[in-house]
C-alpha cells in the first residue's frame, strides 16, 4: 500500500522489498549471527548504493519487513536515510500472512530447512535464497530457542511480528530524532493530515489527491478478512501480548478489513 502511494509522484523512485531474493537471505543471517556486519554493507553497496545512483529520481526508497534486521546497516552505508517505522495492529499482520502465505512462511518444510543447515551446515546445503526458507529463528544460545522449537506454524509467525517490532524499536535508539519516525497504518489510512505529515518529513511535497491509493488494500492475493479465533487470539498474546501493549494495541479491538 505504502508503496503505491509514494510511485504516484513522478519524483520517487519507490520499491516494494526490493532485491528480496537477495535481502531475505541476507538480513535473516545477519540477525542470527551467521555474517558480518561488513558483508551485509557491501551487498548494500552493490544493490541499493548502485540503484540509487542510477535512479533518475530524487528520492528513492524500499517498503520491506525484511530489512528491518540490517537497519544499522541501513544507517551506516546512508547516512542521510530516513526510516520510517510502520505498524500495523498485530492481529491482523498475523491473521493475514498465517492464511494468505502459505507455504511461504514458516511452513514446516522450509523451517526445517532453515534450521537444520543452521544446525549442521557441513551435512546440509544452504537454503536457496528463496523467501520460503529465510524467516528469522531464534539459535541455541537465544533465550527464545526452547519456546520457538514448541511453535507450530502460526506460533511462529506471531513471534515473527513480535521480534521483528523488538528489533525496530531497539535499532531506531541509535538514529537520531530527524531521521526518524513511526506511524500506524490506521491512522494514515483515515487521516490525511497524518500523510502529509510523513511525506513533510521524507521532503515530499503532499498532494491530497493521491490519498485516495491508501484507503485500498493491495497486493492482495485472497480478498478475504480472516480474523483469529478464540483459540488463535489466546496464543498470539502469549506470544506477542507484550509487544501489543507497548505499540498500545492491547485495548483496542480488532477491526475488519474491507476489500470491496
């Protein structure tokens, strides 16, 4: 969605996860402590650093969960970036990809995969780079190991949504007040005040008649609102229910999507 909005303006050179095949692979390593903060700023250099060099635009920009891991990176090979920390309430992100993914996250499989090269890579190949194989799990000297091993598909998608805000919130520290911000998908959905407050912040200049794009959901492959049941809510706050308070989603309820 946010990256429908930005390619409306002639002036941005917008991404959705871009080079994923190559990031995923790459960003799911480097928060697991497989490689060097070296190697993911020299991929940074060879992807992003050339795009941006041969983009045409004056901003360009990615919209991508999976870079959340190399932030610090993000930060140190563009000094100048600006992040933009975008939430939305955990139900949904969960619900969402738990039955619209599929196979693609945190299946059994690929799981299984993942870890098992993680365990013994002199027995079993690295994953190939595609994004089914490279969902972030907790190593065995990570506090979070023994309750991971116990997930099953959804249970790791919700510690998915929760790491993934842990990790934000704790890289965002280290980046000054100007470079940074964080906003939740409904307000910016409902408020076009709050819009043209972020596109003030990245130099865009507002134009409300592109509010429009934001009030539809996209890249949608199965228009469907699935919401949790009573089971499923009862483990995803086990799981992430301490998350939901701090990005002050525990009082809210859970809202229904429209895709008409």
């Amino acid at each position: 969605m946010i990256t429908k909005f930005f390619e409306q303006f002639e002036n941005v050179d917008m991404h959705h996860q871009y080079m994923i095949n190559i990031f995923q692979p790459i960003a799911t390593q480097y928060h697991m402590g497989l490689i060097s903060k070296k190697d993911v700023c020299d991929k940074l250099l060879d992807t992003y650093k050339s795009s941006i060099f041969y983009s045409e635009k004056e901003f360009w920009g990615d919209s991508a969960h999976n870079i959340s891991w190399i932030i610090d990176c993000l930060n140190e090979v563009f000094p100048n970036a600006k992040f933009v920390h975008l939430v939305r309430d955990g139900r949904k992100v969960v619900s969402s990809w738990y039955n619209k993914l599929s196979d693609e996250c945190y299946d059994d499989k690929s799981n299984l995969v993942l870890e098992n090269w993680v365990k013994n890579p002199k027995k079993f190949p690295k994953p190939p780079p595609e994004k089914k194989y490279w969902w972030n799990i907790p190593i065995s000297n990570n506090n979070e190991y023994n309750k991971f091993k116990k997930y099953d598909q959804f249970g790791r998608i919700c510690f998915h949504w929760k790491e993934v805000n842990r990790v934000i919130i704790q890289k965002f520290e280290k980046i000054e007040n100007a470079r940074k911000r964080m906003y939740k998908l409904e307000e910016l959905v409902k408020s076009p005040k709050k819009v043209e407050e972020l596109t003030k912040f990245l130099g865009i200049k507002f134009d409300e008649t592109k509010f429009e794009v934001l009030k539809k959901p996209h890249n949608v492959n199965v228009p469907i609102d699935f919401g949790l049941d009573e089971k499923q809510k009862k483990v995803f706050f086990k799981i992430a229910g301490a998350m939901m308070e701090k990005l002050e989603y525990n009082n809210t309820k859970e809202y229904t999507t429209n895709y008409k």
